[in-house]
C-alpha cells in the first residue's frame, strides 16, 4: 500500500480547508436546538462553506445529496439531513462535514448534546473525544497504522463502551478518502509506517452498548442494532516533524 505524501503548497491548502471547516461547525453550535430539522442546519451550514469557498466532500458523492451527514441518538454516522428530522431536547446530534480548499480536504465530525444533557450521555461523549485524542496522540512519525488503533479501541472499553467494527477513519489528502483505512480497534504494531505528510481523518464511532450496527433503507444511514446511542467525532490530522498537527481545531497547527 502506498500512502500519499502531500508536499508543503498541498498541506496548506489542508490545512485552510481544516481551520474554516472548525470555524463553520463552531459558529453552528448555538443553531442546534430543540425545533431545528436536520435539513435546516444542512442548508445553513451549506451556505457557510459556500462563503468560504469550501466545496463539500459528500455531495455527489455515490449519489449522495447534501453538504453534511446528520446523525440522530441511535444513528451512527451517514444520517441524511431531512426536513421532517427536527431536533428534539436531549438528542444526541452528530455532523460530520467534509470540505475541499482549492482540491485538497479536510473531514470533521462532532457530537452535540441537545439540553436537558444525560451526565451519562454526557460521559459517553466526552469518551468518544478522548478515544479521539488517544488515537491522534499516536500519530507520530515511525509508528504504525495500527498504534491509533489500538489507542482508540483501548480508550473506548475501557469505559465500558462499544467500537464499531464496520467503518473506519482514512487518509484524505487530494481526495476524501484515500488510503490507509483507520480502523478503530485492534492490536497495536501492523500496518504501514508513519510518515511525514500523510494526511489521516481520524474518526472513532462508539456505542452506549452493543456495536453491531446496520443500514436504514434508506441505504445510507447507519445505526445501531440493538437502538443504543452512538457518539462520532472526526479530526484530520497531518503528520509534522514535531508530532501530530490536527488541522480541524481552532487554535491549532
Ligand atoms: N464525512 C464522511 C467521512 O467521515 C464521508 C461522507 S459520507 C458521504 O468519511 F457519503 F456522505 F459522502
Ligand atoms: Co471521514
């Protein structure tokens, strides 16, 4: 498996990609209330990348039709943005965008907690973000794919909580999706080796109980079999000499 190293002009573009994309789900957040359908956030955060000159990733991708996913409670990830999807206290929202700047993307995902917040929920959450850290502390030049892996997967049971097996973060560069696939569990010390450049969307899926998910009719939204609830968060990070530079943080790299 060959995975691309992006030169120094194409990291930058990344990286433009990654801070608007931070600064567009940041400046969304107060928007995500009980009333709202998933279609109107959709729009609204559509019409943001549009302003910065963001393209979105998904749309007409495999025939998909929107800018963003928007995932409710037991969804998992790929959640269609539907008008009579209207966002209801103490739902667990999940966005997940994915942008190019001048070619070159960045991917990011959130979960946001609709008030009244369940401190469990609120634990859950605040899991999946730290699995999320654990695995991007991993990506450090000479490490191996797996290292994030194994960090993910560790941080998640750990806590008691599931890892979906049936998708994966990626490398993103001049596509959304490029090699290496990220998987979200296993035993750490296989795969390629990490390299300066390599651009990777990491993104662990996680599950209150059981992980085994499956796929609405709708063919794209994922949720969970057994109906508990699913958190996603999503960074793209490039690998720099001085560690793991994440790019869909404000204040960061
Ligand atoms: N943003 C998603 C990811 O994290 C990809 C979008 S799926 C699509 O990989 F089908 F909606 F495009
Ligand atoms: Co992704």
């Amino acid at each position: 498996m060959i995975v691309p190293i992006l030169d120094d002009v194409s990291l930058t573009k990344m990286k433009t990609a990654g801070h608007l994309l931070a600064e567009i789900l940041a400046s969304i957040e107060a928007k995500i209330s009980a009333g709202i359908s998933t279609l109107e956030l959709d729009s609204l955060i559509e019409k943001k990348l549009d302003a910065a000159k963001l393209i979105p990733g998904s749309k007409g991708y495999m025939g998909y039709r929107h800018a963003t996913c928007i995932s409710l409670n037991d969804e998992v990830v790929h959640g269609i943005p539907a008008a009579n999807k209207v966002i209801q206290a103490g739902d667990v929202v999940k966005i997940d965008v994915c942008a190019s700047y001048q070619g070159y993307f960045a991917d990011m995902a959130r979960t946001f907690l609709v008030p009244p917040v369940n401190p469990n929920v609120q634990r859950f959450v605040n899991v999946a973000q730290m699995a999320l850290d654990k695995g991007i502390d991993e990506v450090v030049i000479g490490n191996k794919l797996s290292d994030i892996s194994a960090a993910i997967q560790q941080e998640v049971e750990r806590h008691g909580f599931g890892v979906v097996r049936d998708f994966a973060g990626h490398g993103i560069g001049k596509s959304m999706h490029e090699v290496p696939e990220i998987l979200n569990y296993g035993s750490p010390g296989k795969g390629p080796v990490l390299r300066r450049g390599m651009g990777l969307a990491l993104e662990p899926m996680i599950t209150m109980k059981g992980y085994r998910v499956y796929i609405a009719p709708d063919g794209w939204t994922v949720k969970t079999v057994d109906g508990s609830l699913a958190a996603h968060v999503e960074d793209t990070v490039i690998i720099a000499d001085n560690g793991p530079m994440i790019i869909t943080r404000l204040g960061r790299g």
